[in-house]
C-alpha cells in the first residue's frame, strides 16, 4: 500500500535534546565548580542520580510515566499547561524538586550550601532554554518530505515544557499538518490510543504511515502495537534489548528516502 503519513518523534529525532541537557549540565556545574572547587563532573552524576530518586519518590511518578516526562525535563519545566490534576501537582512540586535535585548532589559531594543549589537550578533552566539544538540534516529532511506526505510530530511530554522546544525552534512548525502532544492527549507513547489518534487526524490507516523515533520503548513498540511501519533512528549504535525489532533501523534521517522508496 502507498505511504501518505509520516509521525516523527521530536526530542532525539528532531531536536538534539540530550545534547541540550549535557551542555546545560556541564556549565552549570561549572559555577559550582569555580565557586567550591568540587568536579563538576561529578557534580553532575549526582545531581542525576538524586534527581531520577526524588522524581521516582513523588506520588506523579506514574502519571509523568504515563505521559513520558523524565526527570531532567522535570529540572527546568514549570508544568504550567496541561488540563490533568497532576500537572497542578508537578507545577507545585517543581521548584522543590529542582532545588532539592542540586542541593543533595552538593551534599553528596560534601558541600551543604541551599543558598547554591537555589542558584544552580535557576541556572540550569537557563542554560537549558538558551540551547535549543536541532541536527544538523533534521530541516533538509522535512523540507523534502513537504508536500509529498502528510507528516505529524508525536512527542511525549508536558504541553508547556513539548511547546517551549518548539518555540524555540519555530522554523520546524510549519511542516506538520498535526502536533500532538501526550499530555494534551493524556496517554503518552507507546499507549497505542495516541498513535490511533493520530491516524485518525491525518485521515490514514496503519498500514499507509511510517513513524520515525529514536525510542523503542515508546516510539517503536508504540507503533508495531498499532501496525504502523516503525522506522528507529539509532545514531549511537545502541543495542536493542528489547524482545521487539523494528522495521526499519538508520543512523541519518537521509536514510528515510530509501526506506521511502522501497515501502
């Protein structure tokens, strides 16, 4: 059957959101650095590990599971949209969670300065906001599939938090006939209710769209629970550790133009 629909996950497809976390961590760390003398490094591994413990801690940990936010986006989202009761929660919990994510990291490094961690994490969501990364082959790719399919971007997360990525990116907007967002929907990737949803925006059925990810537990699984064509993008060669393969496996986004030719 003919392609017509192409759904594209965003953050590590589209938007080079791990390096915009690392950067924002490693400059931030920096400060702490220059003004204790701790390894910044080091600093960051802990702040990672105490900010996976206390967001697996709160009582929204299944929700944000639900909904595909992790814990890094949780250090510099406000969690200001969103119509569910737990986004009200998250937005009260944020600022204590970001404060409390940088202070035990301090203290496991021996530094107990709350004044500090207050600093860091206001400077890491500054950090993060002023770096929003795209591939470099991420514009060439769309504007090659303009007009030739219909494309729509799945992306997990809170609507606020998905939306200021865009906003920062607001060139990569006008590609997509659809943006979906988990949170707006209420069910995240791989829940196979978002990927039906999103065929029936476009008006296609499974078996004539692609979706094109970087997770296999959210974008691949989703897609072959819904029989949609699953394309991951594995640009550091990870190993698939999961009892699940995709259809298709690519390291660049130019590798969609073969994959399209032979579908």
């Amino acid at each position: 059957m003919t392609l017509k629909a192409i759904l594209f996950d965003l953050d590590d497809t589209l938007l080079w959101d791990e390096r915009s976390v690392r950067e924002a961590f490693h400059e931030t760390c920096l400060i702490a650095a220059q003004e204790t003398g701790v390894d910044p490094a080091e600093l960051e591994e802990a702040v990672r590990n105490e900010a996976r413990n206390l967001y697996e801690s709160y009582e929204t940990f299944a929700f944000t599971k639900m909904i595909g936010i992790n814990p890094f986006e949780g250090l510099w989202a406000n969690f200001t949209g969103g119509d569910q009761p737990e986004f009200r929660q998250l937005e009260q919990l944020a600022p204590v969670y970001r404060r409390d994510s940088w202070y035990r990291g301090l203290l496991k490094l021996g530094v107990d300065r709350k004044d500090l961690a207050d600093r860091l994490a206001s400077q890491f969501g500054a950090e993060r906001r002023s770096r929003p990364h795209i591939y470099e082959e991420t514009m060439d790719t769309l504007r090659h599939l303009q007009g030739k399919f219909k494309l729509l971007l799945l992306t997990n997360g809170c609507p606020a938090l998905q939306q200021e990525k865009l906003d920062g990116v607001p060139e990569i907007v006008p590609f997509f006939d659809e943006i979906i967002i988990s949170g707006s929907f209420g069910k995240g990737k791989p829940d196979p209710s978002i990927f039906q949803y999103a065929l029936d925006r476009l008006g296609v059925q499974p078996e004539e769209s692609m979706m094109v990810g970087d997770k296999l537990t959210t974008d691949i699984r989703g897609a072959l629970s819904t029989g949609i064509k699953s394309v991951w993008i594995n640009r550091e060669n990870k190993e698939n550790a999961e009892t699940y393969t995709p259809d298709h496996e690519i390291k660049h986004l130019s590798e969609l133009e073969h994959i399209i030719a032979t579908f």
